[in-house]
C-alpha cells in the first residue's frame, strides 16, 4: 500500500580665496578619514524550502515571517531597528509593523477566552499583521453579535471576516483507508522503536480503531494514539505484511519521496494528496490557527487555501520531500474552492516519539 497523499548635498562653501581653500582642503581631509557609510544587505533569493530553514533561525525577537514567493524572498516583521539589522544580516528583509507578536498572541487568547464559538477559526496573518478571525455561515444570531463585539474590542490588531462554507473534519464513509464506520486518508509513514507506523488525523483515530486498505477488507493496522479535539493527530501502528515506504502517492502513476519533516511557513506553496480529491496545491495563510469545530477546539493549525472534502482527513500536506502537515477540517470543495486547516507533524511526530521513514 503506498503512503496516501500518504518543494544620497554636495557641500557649498563660503568665503573667497585663501579661505576658501582652506575650507575646501578641510573637506577634502575630513572626508578621506571618513569612515564608509554602512552597506544594507540586500535579500537573498530563496527557494520556498530555504526560506522555511531560515525563517526557523528568525523567530527570536520577530513579529512573524512570510515568504515573498514572487520575489523569492524571506520578509520578517520586526518592530525596532535592532532586530531588523539582525534580520538583515542573515539574508532575510525586515518590514517594520506595528504590532508585536506578543501582542497578537494577546488578542488570540482574548478571542478564546470570550469567543470560542463553533464554527469561527482564527490565526495570526504576519502580511496584514493582524489576526484574522473568520466566521463561517453556521455563526448567526447573538453568537454573530458576540464575536463580531469581541473583535472590535481588539482594535486593529483584529479583522473579522465571514465564510460561506462551514468548519467541519474532513471525515467520510467509503475508500483510502477504511474503517468499520469511517474513510480517511493516511497522511505519512513513520517509525516508532523501528517497527513501523503511519500518522493520520486525530478525528479519523477516535473514529476507528481497526483499519484497511480496501472497503470491508483484511486488517493492515490498528489505532494506538490518538488526540482530538486540542490537537489533531493519530499514530497508526501495522499489524499486516503491508508495504509502508515514505512516500505520497500523487495518483497520476508516480509517488513524492519524503525524507523529512518539516514546519510550514506563511507564503510556502504545497501540495495536499487525499483519498477524495486526490493532489491539489494552494498557499500557506496563517500560522498557529484555532479552529473551533462543533466537536471541540483545535489549536495550533496551519491555515491554507488549499481545497479538501470529507474523506481527504489525515491526508498529506507537503512541499517536496517536507512532510508538512495532515489534513484536518474546513470549508468549500474542489470545486467551488475553500480553506482548509492541517495538524503540523514535527508536532505529531513529537508528541509519539516517531520519525519520518
């Protein structure tokens, strides 16, 4: 079975004759011993994958990073010039905002205190340097008034905008990996004490317990952990003689290598492959998401406009050899679009003790 879904005044001066030479010659000295005005480094060009190793280097003292794909640069936001010659230094472009990190995390943790409603996400976007909390079409009435109070209340650190779909898991009934009352997607193999395993999503782990790779077939593995609502993750462990390379299969005959894992940056084209809808591509939107489903909140997201359906859950999220995240939840389709949220694996993978293989 392969891995399912499983990259610058010119001086004048006064005065006549002797005088003047005078002054002209202490110019002339004054600037010979003047040191070189400094230099600004100008960015790198980076790869998407160069600018997320680097990006990992600049969290410390920053508001947030991006990656500039047109221009294929790192942008970093910083809020004093201290940090932005630190930022610079390494190759990467400051952008100097208004709000610091800490402070939109504030906001974020006002929004989950007063306004933890189902169906509302919310993530910190560093391109608007603002967190931006959606709503989707189940979020009406008085629960609409309560978010859209507690938004405003957060200033321009907030903006609130409105989706047409509506949060849920992306879980189904029917192909990929198969369950007794549930289809998902497996998302990447991995190994934990050299035996192997595969990660899926949370939601697909306390649905099913016994897994297949065919509709009412043979067991292949069996649920060992699994997290949901808080975080959303799932370590599957084989229990059949089922082939698990580290791969995601691209469903056009050929397969993605993946060799390692890796975090997710605002800016970074990928690639999600699941069961429904097979490969699709999108961007990277947000970081660190919230996303209150009616089962429960899901912290720490990244969000993409990536599309997905019901079935598509636990599938793999990548950029060429990155395993990047697993598919969780969201709103629209493939064919209408949407936005779609995805569990980071570095996090999975350290919360189970496994790795990538």
């Amino acid at each position: 079975m392969k891995h399912r879904r499983i990259p610058h005044r010119r001086a004048v001066l006064a005065g006549a004759g002797a005088l003047a030479l005078a002054a002209t010659a202490t110019v002339t000295l004054a600037n010979a011993n003047a040191a070189p005005a400094p230099i600004t480094p100008k960015p790198v060009r980076l790869t998407s994958a160069a600018a997320t190793a680097l990006a990992s280097q600049l969290k410390s003292g920053t508001a947030g990073a991006y990656y500039d794909a047109q221009a294929k640069k790192l942008v970093v936001n910083v809020i004093d010039e201290t940090a932005a010659k630190a930022v610079r230094a390494k190759g990467a472009e400051a952008r100097l905002v208004k709000h610091s990190l800490a402070q939109l995390d504030a906001a974020r943790q006002t929004l989950k205190s007063r306004a933890t409603i189902p169906g509302t996400a919310w993530g910190v976007d560093p391109v608007s340097n603002k967190v931006v909390v959606t709503a989707d079409r189940t979020v009406k009435g008085a629960k609409l008034d309560r978010l859209t109070k507690v938004a405003q209340s957060l200033g321009d650190k907030v903006v609130l905008r409105h989706s047409k779909g509506e949060f849920k898991p992306f879980i189904a009934g029917g192909d990929a990996i198969w369950g007794d009352s549930a289809r998902c997607s497996l998302g990447f193999n991995v190994v934990k004490d050299g035996q192997p395993y595969f990660l899926t999503a949370g939601h697909c782990g306390n649905a099913v317990k016994s897994w297949s790779d065919q509709q009412g077939g043979s067991e292949i593995a069996t649920t060992e952990e699994s997290t949901f609502p808080g975080h959303d993750y799932s370590l599957v462990k084989y229990t059949g003689n089922t082939d698990h390379p580290s791969e995601v299969d691209l469903y056009n005959g050929s397969t993605q290598k993946i060799t390692q894992a890796a975090d997710a940056t605002v800016g970074e084209k990928v690639q999600r492959s699941g069961s429904t809808t097979q490969v699709h591509d999108g961007t990277v939107k947000a970081l660190n998401a919230s996303v209150n489903y009616q089962e429960g909140t899901v912290d720490g997201l990244i969000q993409t406009d990536v599309c997905a359906e019901p079935g598509d859950s636990g599938g793999a999220l990548f950029d060429g050899e990155s395993a990047v995240g697993l598919t969780s939840g969201g709103s629209g389709d493939c064919t209408n679009g949407g936005e779609t949220f995805f569990q980071p694996v570095p996090q999975a993978l350290s919360a189970y003790g496994a790795q990538i293989g």
